[in-house]
C-alpha cells in the first residue's frame, strides 16, 4: 500500500510575528540577514518557513535576543553564536540560582 505524504505545516512571516508579538517586518529583516543560515530560507519563496524553525525564530525575537547583526553572524560562523548563547544560558543559570537562594534565605528570615 502506498504512503501517502503529509504536507508539513508551513508558517507565514506574519504567524511567526504573532507569536513573536513583533512586526512582520521585524521577522522579515532577520531571516533576511541570516539567521537560517546557508541553507535556510531563499529570499522569494512564498511558502513560508517550517513551523520548527517559526517556532524557534519567534522564541528568540520574543526574548529580543538576536538583531540583524547576530543573524549575519550566525550565517557565516554559527560556532560564534553557539559559544555565545551557551554563556549567556549559564550566566542566566547563575542569576536564577541566586535568585533562589536569595528568595530562601529571605524565607528563612522571616520565619
């Protein structure tokens, strides 16, 4: 019996900024500089992007963490942005951490 193929979901520009709570524009300008790579998304295709890689590009505009800047970087030395985003995760790890302890100790204080 033959497969049949399931058309993957497709995401417009204007979805990924709905969920991005941004501008179409804002999503447009990034995927434009890079932020795909190589061999993501080819300026004129009218089919949009996948929903993993709108998902993904709307959680970081979200954060504003990335700019035209950073998506051009990404496309030309990924490992730069990776090295980046792990250091930026672990400061962010660091200040959660403290957060904790400080919310704990000030718990204890008070009881």
């Amino acid at each position: 019996m033959p497969k049949t193929r399931v058309a993957e979901r497709r995401l417009t520009f204007q979805e990924i900024a709905e969920r991005a709570n941004t501008s179409h524009t804002r999503v447009r300008t990034i995927v434009a500089a890079g932020i795909l790579g190589e061999s993501g998304y080819q300026p004129g295709n009218r089919n949009g992007l996948t929903e993993d890689e709108g998902a993904l590009i709307a959680s970081v505009l979200r954060a504003n963490a990335a700019s035209p800047t950073t998506a051009q970087i990404l496309k030309t030395d990924p490992g730069k942005v990776l090295e980046a985003a792990l250091a930026l995760a672990e400061l962010a790890r660091r200040q959660m951490h403290r957060g904790t302890n400080a919310e704990a100790g000030e718990l204890n204080a008070a009881a």
